[in-house]
C-alpha cells in the first residue's frame, strides 16, 4: 500500500525540521512519527529505514534549495549576477520556512562518517548539482577558468554555511564578497572572459 501525499508531506516536515534542527542521531524516529502524527506502520509502508526517510527529506530540500536558486538566477540581469545570485539564493532560503541554522547536507555529512547509500547518494547529487550549476554560470563570466572558479565558489559558499554555527545572525555579505574578488582575479584587466 502506498502512503496518501498529505501522510507523506507530514512525515516529510517532521523530518526535516527534527533531524535538521536537532540533529539526525539525537533524534530518535518515533519522534518523528508523533510529530508528523503517523504510525510506524504507514512509515514502512513509504520508507524502509530511517535513513531512506533522511535521503527523502534531503532530496525534497535540494529540489526546494534549486528551485530557490533558480528564482534569484532568474532575478538578475547579467551573466556577473547570475554568477553571484547564489548568495542571494542562500539568504532567501534561510528565511524559508524550511531553512535550518545552517546546511543540512553538511550537518548530514558530518554526523555520518560512513554514510549509508541512499544518503550519500544524495550527498553526492547536492555537491554534484551545486558545481555543475556554478561552472555553467561561471563560463559567460570567465571563459575556460570556470572549472576552477566554481571549485573556489563551492568552498565560499560551504564555508559560509557553516559559519552560520557561530554566527545564526549572519548573512553572505562577506562571502559574496570574497567571491567577488576571486571572479576579478579570474577575468582580463578589462572585466572580460579571457579567451583560451
């Protein structure tokens, strides 16, 4: 028998605020059931472990994150702000119902030193889909060193995520502002792409 959407969502929301709030292994599963007010049996009817319950509540926050991103990319004007507009991205996110006190692919990560194959499948697709995106927007930006700027993006942008653990107040002013120094350094001393 397959689980009613509502069911799911609920479940879904449990999860994801428990587990990415308070953290994965501190938060025991029937927590999670009677947040979401469903029983363990409808649980195993969607989801075989607490880990599948994990890489679901992490894939439906990657569609959210992208679809976040998408909306700031959509909001600029030039290849630069497109470039930049993951910084925008991650703001508005944070103030989403859903945004946590930093990243829950890191927190994830972190409190799993072997993660278990669906998890780390979602791991891997969230790293995956966060360069390929920035390489594509860095291309227009650079030319051929996009590949390595969107390496040195992934690092700020990981970087300023988990300084939020310090500082939950704190917005991506420096960051983007850093990366913005790194893109200056990756163009022509006249502000265009250098070409191969």
């Amino acid at each position: 028998m397959v689980m009613r959407p509502g069911t799911e969502q609920r479940l879904l929301d449990a999860a994801e605020e428990l587990f990415f709030s308070q953290g994965i292994a501190a938060t025991p599963i029937d927590a999670v059931l009677e947040r979401a007010g469903v029983s363990t049996a409808t649980l195993y009817r969607g989801y075989a472990s607490k880990e599948a319950l994990v890489a679901a509540a992490l894939t439906r926050r990657h569609d959210d994150w992208i679809a976040t991103w998408d909306r700031a990319v959509a909001a600029e004007r030039d290849d630069l702000g497109r470039l930049l507009a993951v910084f925008d991205a991650l703001d508005d996110y944070r103030s989403t119902p859903t945004g946590s006190r930093w990243c829950a692919f890191l927190g994830t990560a972190a409190e799993y030193a072997d993660a278990p194959a669906e998890v780390r499948q979602v791991l891997d697709l969230e790293t995956t889909t966060l360069r390929q995106r920035l390489v594509s927007r860095a291309a227009p930006v650079v030319g051929p060193r996009a590949e390595a700027l969107a390496d040195q993006l992934l690092l700020i942008v990981s970087g300023s995520l988990a300084m939020r653990l310090r500082d939950p107040a704190l917005d991506t002013t420096t960051a983007r502002s850093v990366a913005a120094s790194l893109i200056r350094e990756h163009t022509t001393p006249d502000g265009t792409a250098p070409t191969p």
